[in-house]
C-alpha cells in the first residue's frame, strides 16, 4: 500500500473535503512547499479550494448524499488523472476510499492502513475496549445490548450521563446515518435518547459526563515507527459544552501521553496521521482517554503554526524519503478559528441558564483581543484571504437558510426501542464486551 505507483507524478496531491478546516490546513502546508494540490469537493467552490495555494478544484458527487457515485466518480479520476497521493480527509471519505484501496493503491499512493483497521480506529466502542485492555484510563463506560439492561442501568448512574454513538457515521443500505453526543438528565431522558441514537447507529455507549481539559496527542506513523508528535489543550471549544476546537495552544510534550496513544494505535494496526484525543479528570487529574480520530484533525493548523508540519512530512514519508523523527516544537503558540470562536459565542449568549450573567460577560471580555503574541488565525491569513471571505459568505447563507427553516423544526422520535435487540446483532463483530 506504501509503494509508489509507477506512473504517478512527483509532486501531485489530491485532498477531499475542501469544505473542511483541516483540509485548508494541508492545501496552504503542502502549496508553499511546492506541491501541486487538487482540492475536491460536492460544491462548484470550496473554503480549501478558495485558497491561492490550491491548484484546481474538482466537484465530484457528495460522499454523504450519493456514496456509491463519489467512489465511482473517484476511481474513474484517479484512472484518468495522475496523482502522486491521495488524501481522504474525514471519516466519511476514509471510510468509502479505504473499501477501494487495492484498486486506488495501483494508481495513486493511499496512505491508509486496511479497511478493518480504518473501521475498528473509528469505532469507539472497540478503541475504549482496547485501551482499557493496555490498561489506559477511559471514562466510566456502559455498554448495553437490550432493553432489559438499559432499564437497570437507568437506576443505579450518576446524571447527567452523556449518550455517544459508537460510530460517527454508518453506511446502511447506501445511506448514511449520523451521530451526535447527546446528554441525558434522569432515567426518561436517558430512554428517549438512548432510543433516538440507537435508531441512527446502534448501539450508543452510556459515559459518565467529564469536566475537565482537552488534550490532544497529534502523531505520525509509518511502518510502524513514530515520526511526528504533538501535543496540545483546547482552550475553548464549540459549543461551549464541548465539541470543535476552536482556540488551541501547543503544550510540552507529555511522554506518558504520547505512549499511550502510539502503543494503542500499534494495538489498532494504525498507519499513517491520527489524532489521540484524551480530558484531563478535573476531580481526580487523570487523563482519559475519549477517541482517536484517524485521520488529520481540526487543529492541523496549530502543530503547523508551531513547527511540526504534517503534512509536508506525510508527504516526505509517501515521497520515499528518509525522514528523521521530529518531536521538538514551539510551546505556547496559540491558533484561533475566528469565525468558529465567535459562533461559540454567539451560542453561549442564546443558552438560556447554562451561563450566569457574569459568565457571559466574561466570555465576552475573553473574546477580544483578536489579535495576541504567539497567537495565530486560522482562517485569517492576509496572505491567503480568500477562504476567509468564503467563509463569511458561507455563514451568512447558513444563517439565512437556518432562520427560514426554523419553524420546520420537529423534536425528533423516540421510537425505536423496543427493536433494540433485533438490530444488536449489526455490529457484533466488533462488541467490547469481552
């Protein structure tokens, strides 16, 4: 898989996603070092393919709406157009490119490992399993596999729990099915929820709810050695209850950490950029480990702010090169999404009684100034403005349409329950419960 193909050029790359943060990260990275990169996405333009460093711009079928279009339209592509590496960038796009490595990989270099090892790193049920196996802390973890059990878990958790899907997303019968993490306050809440989930992708886990820091471990591997690692917090995220980084600052590298996350990707088979996400216990101080996601991550501009360029180096690696392991990098360097940060605080001000009025007021004053030493913006680069406006222009679409739809709005069904344990079965091959 990590061959060359023979008659690939030397300097082409072609990156998915172009909607995506991280994807505009690798465009910019792998550009001003050089690289021709094409950028493809559903849409006539894209925020990556927005940017001077992109070379073209592809549209090809939504991966999300038309997945069997998107992989026929990519293999006839990559057959017709010649390109040294292929960069899938989100879980979706790994998932329905990693089914088509053995006839991608002839053509154009994949770096992903098997399709197994692409499901079993995005489950996270299976990765919370393994980890717990090389004795790496997790939060408290339920796992239930009918109504019976989900009945007297509801008594005995402390609330509020949180209800994640074991998966982000699940390609059944040529749709896609979404998950979200969703809380649950007391035992009604935990039944329509858990119901809600399960009938997206079954079989949600049932976690405690953390409070604490974020911290991420960025790496590296290829044939199985370490060549880059990253460490960093998430300083605010959005929503304001957790989600998306959007301000970040790069720490000291944590040994123990770094550790961890490699021996459990090696567990996992992984090659190739991952991003190990972990909280720190704000009760107890002890790190936890929360999910991998396998692939380059939303915070790719910040480890490249500081010095430990990604993607040139992924580059490197599939260029045949001998590259040395880099773990030395620039601590304290900040990076901030803009536009992201002002959303999240768009969001905390809207959110009825989860701030006081001193919080809001504090989140205010956090929010400027724009501009601070070792800080960087992601998205504005006076450089390279043109995802920046892009991106403006896309807020404000999504703004309108999400006013002209709000009154479409229904609350979501709560059916689905009672087929729980018919449907268990789906996903059995890969059940933590040991």
């Amino acid at each position: 898989m990590y061959d060359r193909p023979t008659n690939s050029p030397a300097s082409s790359v072609f990156v998915t996603d172009g909607d995506n943060r991280s994807t505009l990260a690798v465009v910019r990275s792998l550009g001003q070092a050089g690289i021709t990169v094409t950028v493809g996405s559903p849409g006539a333009r894209s925020l990556a393919g927005s940017s001077r460093w992109a070379s073209a711009e592809v549209s090809y079928p939504s991966p999300l709406t038309h997945p069997s279009e998107f992989r026929s339209f990519m293999r006839e592509h990559i057959g017709r157009h010649p390109y040294s590496i292929l960069l899938p960038m989100t879980d979706v796009t790994v998932q329905l490119l990693s089914t088509d490595a053995d006839f991608l990989s002839q053509r154009v270099l994949l770096p992903l490992p098997g399709t197994d090892q692409v499901r079993r790193v995005q489950d996270k049920a299976f990765v919370l399993s393994e980890a717990r196996q090389l004795g790496i802390g997790i939060p408290q973890t339920y796992w239930v596999s009918g109504a019976a059990e989900l009945e007297a878990l509801s008594g005995r958790v402390q609330y509020p729990v949180v209800v994640k899907p074991r998966l982000s997303w699940l390609l059944r019968d040529g749709e896609w099915g979404r998950g979200g993490v969703e809380y649950a306050h007391n035992a009604e809440e935990l039944f329509a929820t858990y119901s809600r989930c399960h009938a997206q992708i079954p079989l949600p886990l049932i976690q405690e709810h953390l409070e604490g820091e974020g911290r991420g471990v960025f790496v590296l591997l290829w044939r199985g050695e370490l060549k880059a690692a990253f460490c960093h917090r998430r300083i605010r995220e959005k929503p304001p209850s957790g989600g998306v980084s959007v301000y970040s600052e790069s720490v000291p590298p944590n040994d123990e950490l770094i550790e961890k996350s490699v021996s459990l990707l090696r567990r996992l088979g992984w090659e190739g950029p991952a991003m190990v996400e972990f909280k720190i216990d704000a009760k107890t101080g002890e790190p936890k480990l929360m999910e991998i996601n396998g692939r380059f991550w939303g915070s790719l501009q910040l480890a490249i702010e500081a010095g430990v360029n990604f993607p040139v180096l992924l580059y490197r690696l599939a260029a045949g090169e001998e590259v040395q392991p880099q773990m030395e990098y620039s601590v304290g360097t900040k990076n901030r999404w803009l536009l992201g940060d002002l959303q999240r605080l768009i969001m905390a001000m809207k959110e009825d009684g989860s701030h006081t009025l001193a919080a809001k007021l504090r989140m205010c004053l956090e929010f400027f100034p724009v501009y601070e030493r070792h800080g960087h913006l992601e998205d504005v680069q006076m450089a390279d403005m043109g995802p920046f406006f892009f991106e403006c222009r896309s807020a404000v679409r999504s703004m309108f349409s999400r006013l002209h739809l709000e009154n479409n709005k229904d609350g979501g069904s709560t059916s689905g329950l009672a087929s729980m344990d018919d449907s268990a079965a789906s996903l059995i091959s890969l059940n933590p419960k040991r």
